[in-house]
C-alpha cells in the first residue's frame, strides 16, 4: 500500500521523528561546537603557555556548561542543569556514551513508544544532577573527586534500566546460541561505570544509583498504567500550538484513557499460532512500539515464543 506521510513542522519530542537520533545529534552539535571555541582560543593566543590558554577556554566557555559542585554557583547558572547531560570534552567519552545509547535506545525504542525515550533521558538527566549537588554540598570533599559533572553518561544510566526493566530477557546476538539475554549487557555496563566512579567519588557512584533507581520507577509506573511520560510530550504540543495556531491541541478521548477492568474473563478462547501473523505483530512493534499491541497480542507473541 502506497501512502504518503503529511508533513509535519513541530517538536515531538520524538513521537514522530527518531528520539535516538536527535539525542545523539545534540550530544555531537555541541561536542563540535565547543571544539570549535576551543581551537578558536588556541589560534588568538598571545603567548605559547597552553595550560593558560585551556584555563581561558575553561572560565569563559565551558564552565557555563558544566554542572557546579554547589547551590551557590548553581544558583549563578542553573540551565547546567540540562546543559551538562549533552556536554562532552574527551572524544572518547563523547563516543562512548553515544554508542550505549544507541544500543539500550533502540532496544527501548522496539519495545515502547519513541516518545518514551527523551523524557527518561532527561528524568535521568535532572534528577541525577540534583543529587548530584546536595551530594557534594554535603558530603566532605574527600568523597568526591570531580570539578563538576558533565556528560551523558548519568540519563543513558536511566535509558539502560529502563530498557532492561521493560523486557530483561530480551536477547541480542541471536547468532551466539540463542542470543545474549539483555540483562547480562546491562551488568556489564554497569559494572563498567562503577568501576569509573571508584576516581571519581561517593558522590557521583550515588548518582549513577539514582539515576538507575529513576528508570527503573518510570518503567514500572508504566506497567502499572500510569504514564509519566506523558505530561511531557504533551506540554510540547500545547506550546507548539502557540506557534501554529491553525492546530489545536487534542487530549486522548475518555475512550482511549479508560477500560475496563475485570478480574477474571468469562472464558478463554487461543489463537493458533501462524508465522504470517507472527510477521504482523512484529512489523506492528517497529512501527509504533511494543506497547501498541493489546494483551491477547501479547500473550499471542509469548506463546509463540514458547512453541
């Protein structure tokens, strides 16, 4: 079937577009961007004292970015509250971060909603930066190692519990017997950032803790029926209203919001399994996420898989 896709001109927060594509656009922009500044500095220094020069590049640019050890610069400059997740100054960093999100995201994006994606990244991101701060405000000095905290590495935490919490035996590498299950991929990763935060403190191991605790609690309020995800995205639709005021906003009807609930079904009647409607379900998931399919398709896929 032959369809074309209307166009569209407003923030989504990846509802439409791809949430891991503009995340890792936005870590590499600016990673460009401040390298740029930096190599501008170097080109219209007076002298050849490097450290001086880097010093400069610090105070005048970077530092604006970077998320401070205390509330009282914090206060000075609280945007580096989001602008510390997307800021990077090693390129192995940069890279490294990038590409476990672009594993555990595109895990989570299969088996949820896009949508889904950014708003944990920032939960993650925010709520891990908050503690963050009361950590190194309150903690002696000695616990924490950093000069500030910057980064992706604490909201791609929140996307991998996320994922591992929505579908744990979800296998990778099918071709290595049966495939690896997604939570040994997961402990690896962690294991690999505790084992960084031994340099780099109490207060950013306890970060890496909440921001996972953060995923997780997403994930299992999702479970449960309730969305927090949701107030998100939908705040962006009412402010990109404002600027295509020919588009109103619209709510889910009463019908899409509430179901009813039941205990126990009257009776129970099983599909037989065929592969053509294996395909359909399959197909459905990449195309509007695993939550898009109803509870008889879901139990439809399990027996499938069992069988």
């Amino acid at each position: 079937m032959n369809y074309k896709v209307p166009p569209q001109n407003k923030v989504t927060l990846g509802s439409t577009g791809n949430a891991i594509v503009l995340l890792i656009g936005a870590n590499a922009v600016l990673f460009v961007l401040l390298a740029f500044f930096k190599i501008f500095y170097f080109m219209t220094a007076t002298g050849n004292v490097a450290d001086i020069t880097l010093a400069a590049y610090h105070k005048e640019v970077f530092d604006y970015l970077t998320l401070p050890l205390s509330f009282a610069a914090f206060v000075h400059q609280p945007w580096t509250l989001i602008s510390y997740m997307f800021t990077h100054e090693s390129l192995l960093d940069l890279l490294s971060n990038l590409l476990w999100l672009a594993a555990f995201g595109y895990i989570m994006q299969s088996l949820a909603e896009n949508r889904k994606i950014i708003p944990i990244y920032l939960y993650g991101g925010v709520i891990g930066g908050i503690i963050f701060l009361l950590l190194s405000s309150f903690l002696p000095s000695s616990a924490n190692h950093l000069n500030y905290l910057i980064g992706a590495t604490i909201p791609v935490i929140a996307i991998a519990t996320a994922a591992v919490t929505l579908a744990p035996k979800y296998r990778i590498f099918p071709m290595l017997a049966g495939g690896v299950p997604l939570w040994i991929l997961y402990l690896i990763y962690i294991l690999i950032n505790f084992s960084s935060a031994t340099n780099a403190g109490l207060a950013f191991a306890f970060t890496i803790v909440v921001s996972a605790l953060v995923g997780f609690f997403v994930i299992y309020q999702l479970k449960r029926g309730n969305d927090y995800c949701e107030w998100m995205y939908n705040l962006m639709y009412k402010i990109d209203s404002l600027f295509n005021p020919h588009k109103k906003f619209r709510s889910k009807p009463a019908t899409e919001k509430f179901f009813y609930k039941t205990s126990r079904a009257p009776f129970k009647t099983e599909e037989r399994i065929t592969q053509e409607h294996v395909d359909e379900l399959l197909d459905k998931i990449s195309k509007k996420g695993y939550s898009s399919l109803s509870k008889t398709e879901r139990e439809f896929l399990k027996r499938a898989g069992r069988e």
